[in-house]
C-alpha cells in the first residue's frame, strides 16, 4: 500500500491557497498522524483525528495560508498493522499581481528645486 495521489500534489507551485488537504492510497489504511508545517516549522491546524476505520480516502479542509513552502507528513497503519509514512512538499506563492508593486515615478529623479 502507498499513497497514490495527494492535494496538493508533491512540489506542486501554487498560486492561491489550497481549500483542502487530501491523500489517495492505493489501498485502505488507518491514517494514524497528519501534520502540516510551514517552512518555519510551524504546524498549520487541520483538525486531524486518527481514524478508526481503514479507508483509502482522506480530506481535511485547510486554512488560508500564507505564501512559502510547506511539508506534509503521514503515518499511517496497513491492514496487516504494519506502519508506513511519508512526507511531500508544496509551496504557495504571493497571490499579489506584479501591477500591484509599488513603482517608482520615473519623473522623481528629474526634478530639481534650486
């Protein structure tokens, strides 16, 4: 059993932040942990409960978070009771349009008051 399928999907370059956090698995697991940091290491609130039942499916909405990068990591329990885990990445950037930066007035540098 493996994780098949994520969203966000690993390295993934987002420009608006993801609704939801989802993991496909190719076949049906108890997630035992989810967390998700930011690249200060800072856990974003998923409202993760370990499940009780296998399932191959698995949602949690997401906050709005803010541009950078972020880790997700899974622990999760094979039907067998063996452990699996891993871990992908995603990363979200500034949803601000470039027109929205502030530019200087090309006029400014040649006026001189004497």
């Amino acid at each position: 059993v493996s994780l098949k399928q994520s969203t966000p999907e690993n390295n993934a370059m987002l420009m608006q932040s993801p609704e939801n956090l989802s993991l496909t698995f190719s076949g049906d697991v108890r997630l035992a942990k989810v967390t998700v940091k930011n690249s200060k290491n800072q856990p974003v609130e998923i409202s993760f409960k370990p499940s009780a039942t296998p399932n191959k499916y698995f949602s949690w909405s997401l906050p709005s978070l803010a541009k950078g990068n972020y880790t997700v990591k899974w622990l999760a329990l094979g039907g067998d009771g063996h452990k699996m885990s891993g871990s992908f990445n995603f990363m979200l950037h500034n949803m601000e349009s470039p027109s929205k930066m502030k530019q200087e007035n090309p006029d400014s540098h040649n006026k001189h008051s004497h």
